[in-house]
C-alpha cells in the first residue's frame, strides 16, 4: 500500500466537497484508470470551453445569459484542471523523491 504522501488525488469530490484520494500499488489497477479516463474527459471539455469562449467573446451582440453561462462552465473546467495539475504535480515530486 501507499503511503500518505504517496495518495493521488482524484478527479472528483466527496461528500460536502471534500477531496479524494486514491491508496494503491498499482499505477494500472481500475481506480487508476477511471481517475485517468475522468481526468482525460475534463481535460476535453475544459479545451472545448475554451474554443466557446474565445468565439463568445469576439461576438459583440453576445447574450449576457449565454455570457454568465459560459463564465460558470469556464470556472468549473478551470476548477477540475487545477485539481489535475496538482494531482499530478504532487505524482511527480513524489515519483522524483523515491528515484
């Protein structure tokens, strides 16, 4: 088993938003992969919001509805990369410490 310091945060919340972590030998088991292919669909969708925004914004007659929309959409794709970055920055440096 891993220990503490060794525990990936995953791509999703708990309950009252808690974060999660994942606690296993294998990079490769099914937990590892699920996190991999959620992190993957985020990733996706966090880059097709950001091809929206950049055609919404260069719109001059955009609704502000589609506008707060797309503001809410944005901040929660910029919420699951942020959490995949240090996700995968703490792997690193925790990959680097036991090399």
């Amino acid at each position: 088993m891993t220990t503490q310091d060794e525990m990936r945060l995953l791509p999703w919340s708990g309950p009252g938003g808690k974060p999660c972590y994942l606690s296993t030998d294998d990079p490769d088991g099914y937990m590892a992969r699920l996190a991999d292919n959620i992190e993957a669909v985020q990733l996706g969708t966090a880059a097709e919001l950001l091809e929206a925004a950049s055609e919404t914004l260069t719109d001059q007659d955009a609704d502000p509805h589609d506008l707060r929309r797309l503001s809410h959409d944005l901040t929660g794709a910029l919420k699951d990369v942020l959490r995949i970055a240090a996700s995968r920055g703490h792997l690193l440096a925790v990959s680097e410490l036991q090399s």
